[in-house]
C-alpha cells in the first residue's frame, strides 16, 4: 500500500486557552489575534461556514463537516484556502511546527 506525506504548508493557529464567565454567561479566552481572522469569524452570519460561536455547550466552530467543539487547550487553525477548524493539542504538536518569522 502507498504511503503519503503531507505537504509543508503554513497555517494560522489561536490557542484557546479557557473559558471564563462575566453576568451575560461563558466566553472563550484566546490567545492574541493579531490578524483578526478569529474575531471576523466569530462575527460571520448564523449557519454560515467558518461560523465560530459558543453556547452552553461551549465553544463551537461551524465546517463543511458539521460542528466541532472546541475545547481549552485546542487550537483554532485557519488552513491555506481560510478553513477554520480545531485541533486537538496532540495532534497539532505531532503535526505542526513553529514556523520562524
């Protein structure tokens, strides 16, 4: 059977690192984003893709797959065609490396 390397590509990725509450209920805590591309998303329309919302369940990312939840200690990737999706910390360590400036 063949066997397949994946592509070096960049990407964009926003550690979620909690979730705190204020008196209108749960909101996640990022890291910085200093593209704004995290913030754009969660301003996108209800239902649209890359919709990234939270609700009692918590923090939820909107995919031609469906809805993921994201939980703290995820990553939140934007992948090279503006995809946004989580990661799980392992799977993101095993697969990724910090692309120097």
């Amino acid at each position: 059977m063949p066997k397949f390397r994946k592509k070096p590509v960049e990407i964009e990725a926003i550690l979620h690192t909690q979730m705190d509450h204020d008196d209108t209920g749960p909101f996640p805590v990022f890291q910085t984003d200093p593209t704004g591309w995290l913030t754009d998303a969660m301003e996108r329309p209800d239902g649209a893709d890359g919709e990234v919302f939270w609700d009692d369940d918590g923090l939820k990312i909107r995919t031609l797959e469906g809805v993921h939840l994201a939980r703290p200690g995820d990553w939140i990737l934007r992948g090279v065609q503006g995809e946004i999706y989580p990661c799980k910390l392992d799977i993101f360590a095993a697969t990724y490396d910090v692309v120097e400036a």
